[in-house]
C-alpha cells in the first residue's frame, strides 16, 4: 500500500481515520473510553500490561474490591481462559474468527460469553480488496500510480500570465511600473507559467539591461531585468516545462546593433535559451551566433500546445528573399513553394521559421491529446492603430490559425491593451481565433483607437491572466492596481 491521506481524527487517542479504517500511529492498543470511570459495557479502565489484549477489568475487580481472594483467583483463572481463547482466533478455540470482529471498532462481549477487545491495526495493514476501497473512498492517495494520475489532472486545469514591452526608454520610470507589475504577478495564485512578449530591455539605452542596472540604480526603478523578474523567474519550473518565465525576442531586444545590450548583457544572462529553443541552430549557439533569427521554440503543457515566434518588426516576412531565381514570379512564391534545400534556405532566410512552425502545428493538430493552442510573438497580426501596423507576414499567420484551429495569438509591440472579437478568415466567427495585443509591461502607453474587430481596449499598465480546464480557456487582463479591465472567454 502507498502512502494515505489522514482524514479526520478518532476521539480520545492520537490516532487517525484512514478510509474509513481506524489506523493507530504505533502499535500499541487503543483502550476504549470510559464514562465517569465506568468502561462502556459494565467494564472499567485498566492501564496496558504487556500480557494484556482487554481494554478494562469487569467492574468487580475494580481498585478496593472486597471479593475474597479465592473469588479473585478464580475469576483471575478465568481471565486467562478468555485470553488464550481470544489468541486461538475467538471463542469457541476453533481458530477461527467468530464473524463478529470489525476492524478498528470496539468489540463488547457477545452472546457466548466472549469478551471485547479493539483490534490491534498496524499502520499500513488491511490490505484486503475491501480495505483498499474504503482507502480510496475519501480522495486519498493510494498508490504511486493514483499520484501521477493526480499531478496529470493538475495539468489539465492550469493558468499562465502574458505581459509585454516592460523596457523603460530614455529614463527609469518604466522599470518602476513594471516592479509594480511583477510584484502583482507574483501574487497571483496558482500560476503555472509566465511569458514575456517582447521589449524585455531598452536597447538604444542603458536604463533596461539584461543583467546590469546601467544607468538606473535605485532600488525602486532598477535597470536590471534580471532583479527585476526574479520573483517569478528564479521559480523553479512546473514538471515537464524547461522554465517557468519564457521570452519572446522583441525589436528591442535583438535590433539595430542593440545585442549585446549597453550594458555589455546578453540574453543567456537571463534565461537559458540552449534549454528553451528545442530545434536545431546552425551553430547550435541560440544565444551568440544563432541569435536572434533561432530564438523561437515550443512547448507543450496540460492539453495546451504553445509556439513562440520570432517575429518582432513590421517588415518581418517569412518569405522574404532579395530575388526569386530564373522561373519563379515572386520571392513568396519560390520561398513557399519551391524544394528545400540549402539553396533555398540560403536565398529565404525567413522561411526555416515558416516551416517549422507548420511541422509544429500539423503535429499538435494530430496528436489527440492536444485541445487547443497558442501562438506568441511581438509583432501584432491585428491591430486598430498604425503607429506599428500588422507586420508584413500577418496574413499568412492568420492563415495557419484558421487552418490549425489556433485559440489565441498573443503580442506585444503597441503600447497598450486590445483584444479583438474571434477572427476567421478575416470575419468574425464565433470559432475563430482571438488576438491580444498586451504591450503595457513598464512602458509608457496610450490607447488604441478601436476598429470593427475591436471588442476591447485600454491604455493601462497591465498583464493578462489565462486559466485553462476542460471547457476552455477563460480570460481577465488586469491593470497595474489590480483591477479587471477586461475579462474574456476563449474557444
């Protein structure tokens, strides 16, 4: 037997009720309680003697009694009868149990004159198949096995948060919001995971670095992102993730000669990426040499398959080339269409992410197990304002969540909170996938101007908060104050 679950106490003695059988926490005998000094069936309290399996004496060898001592030499005779009786198996010396006895339950005496006794359970005994049901009875563990089973059905039932663009700019502001936001988060109850959409530092200068607080040291708006997120990245991960805080690549993070940081930090200074990136990389250095165009990976927890996309500027095209060869009417075409090979992936140096999100997708899309998915990047696929349009590539992404029933795609990028109203096809389907942009990590933001697809929008600070069980997944983004500014439900 495994280990059980106390359920609830016995009266009267330091031992426990165990799936309905009484379970002592040694093996010495539980003496029966006494009523004004009297034991129950005429019988009254007796220390435990080695030799001795009865609870009480009979009420006439109580301390004091007058008997004459010839009296009590017999009854003492007869006393030990009833014991070596009683260690045959019951009364009557034949063995066996005389139908009577209930495991961990006070036994008077019966009819044939035999006497009570509480049975003597060890910790881990009854095993017989209708102890292991009673065990089981009250939601206790039984077995390894009913362990594991229990940790899967944890699995099915989870939550994560998503935030994003957390970077401070030109000055340390930025990182005293987004210290607000972390201790908020790391309140939350029952988170499994976090992912970070993108914007993690600054990069053009050193008031957001990596590792190093640059430019901004005081304890309410440090630089360091990597103090900063401790709370919840130094977490150690659920069973079966590599991490518990999980990055998107942003612009910032990786763009225009800002990688290493000012700082002098990289972003293996903060996350484990040869731990995250579960596909190979030409030079097998996600964090140096294979940075930052390697830097997408996937993951799969509960139910729920999750693709974080390297996607991260307006121009971002999968199927970007500087000229298709001779034959081929567009870079699109060719880097869509055309055999891999070397050459191609040499031509299209977009597309190795293309592919493999689709080898990713039909995958999950196959597997049974697998209920729903999500897709996280930086750049957004919908957006109601131009300030960063949908990237280049956007079209194409929606197309592969249609096709591969995807039940969310989450952003970052533009400063603010929006969410759209289910999308299929470019319409408005009850089916369809919704998009979230979340960009109100530390950085200053302002609000989205609303457009048909729009069913909510803010401009506050903010984080979103997504628990998943059996019949979806429901939604709530909560602002810096810890208010729900919005709260959604998704297929």
């Amino acid at each position: 037997m495994g280990r059980r679950r106390p359920s609830s106490a016995s009266p009267g003695d330091g031992g426990q009720l165990r799936g309905g059988l009484y379970r002592r926490r040694n093996s010495l005998l539980r003496w029966p309680m006494t009523q004004g000094g009297i034991c129950r069936n005429r019988y009254i309290e007796k220390g435990p003697t080695p030799s001795s399996r009865f609870g009480c004496w009979p009420a006439r060898f109580a301390a004091g009694s007058k008997a004459p001592v010839v009296i009590r030499m017999m009854f003492a005779a007869l006393f030990a009868f009833l014991l070596a009786s009683c260690s045959k198996g019951g009364i009557g010396g034949n063995g066996e149990p005389d139908g009577r006895e209930e495991v961990g339950e006070w036994q008077g005496p019966g009819e044939d004159g035999g006497s009570g006794e509480w049975s003597d359970v060890e910790e881990e005994s009854a095993s017989s198949d209708e102890g292991q049901a009673a065990d089981t009875s009250d939601g206790g563990q039984q077995e390894d096995g009913d362990s594991q089973a229990s940790d899967g059905q944890q699995a099915l039932s989870f939550s994560f948060l998503f935030y994003g663009d957390s970077r401070s700019g030109s000055d340390c502001t930025g990182n005293a919001r987004h210290l607000a936001l972390i201790e908020r988060m790391a309140a939350e109850p029952d988170v499994h995971f976090v992912v970070h959409l993108g914007d993690m530092v600054t990069g053009y200068a050193d008031s957001t670095c990596f590792a190093s607080p640059g430019s901004c040291v005081g304890s309410s708006s440090i630089g360091d992102l990597s103090t900063i997120i401790a709370p919840l990245n130094n977490r150690a991960p659920m069973p079966g993730l590599a991490a518990f805080f999980f990055p998107v690549i942003g612009n910032h993070d990786d763009n225009s000669g800002w990688y290493p940081d000012p700082c002098g930090g990289r972003i293996c200074d903060v996350f484990d990426m040869t731990a995250l990136v579960n596909h190979p990389t030409p030079n097998g250095d996600p964090c140096g040499q294979d940075y930052p165009e390697y830097a997408y990976y996937s993951f799969t927890y509960g139910t729920v398959a999750f693709f974080v996309l390297h996607v991260n500027y307006d121009y971002f095209d999968f199927f970007a080339c500087n000229y298709p060869p001779s034959g081929w009417d567009s870079c699109e075409q060719y880097c869509r269409d055309a055999p891999r090979d070397d050459t191609l992936y040499e031509r299209c140096w977009n597309v190795h992410q293309y592919d493999w999100l689709v080898e990713e997708l039909r995958k999950a899309d196959t597997d049974p197990s697998i209920t729903r998915k999500v897709i996280f990047l930086h750049a957004p696929v919908y957006t109601s304002f131009d300030d960063h349009p949908p990237f280049t590539s956007a079209p194409v992404l929606a197309e592969l969540a249609d096709t591969y029933g995807v039940s969310l795609v989450a952003n970052g990028h533009n400063h603010w909170y929006e969410r759209t109203v289910p999308l299929r096809q470019g319409k408005q389907d009850p089916t369809g996938t919704t998009y979230i942009t979340s960009s109100g990590g530390g950085v200053e933001t302002w609000d989205a101007s609303g457009d048909w697809f729009t069913a909510a929008h803010s401009a506050a600070n903010h984080y979103v908060r997504i628990d998943v069980d059996e019949s979806g997944m429901h939604g709530r983004a909560i602002d810096i104050e810890g208010r729900v500014i919005d709260e959604f439900d998704l297929q």
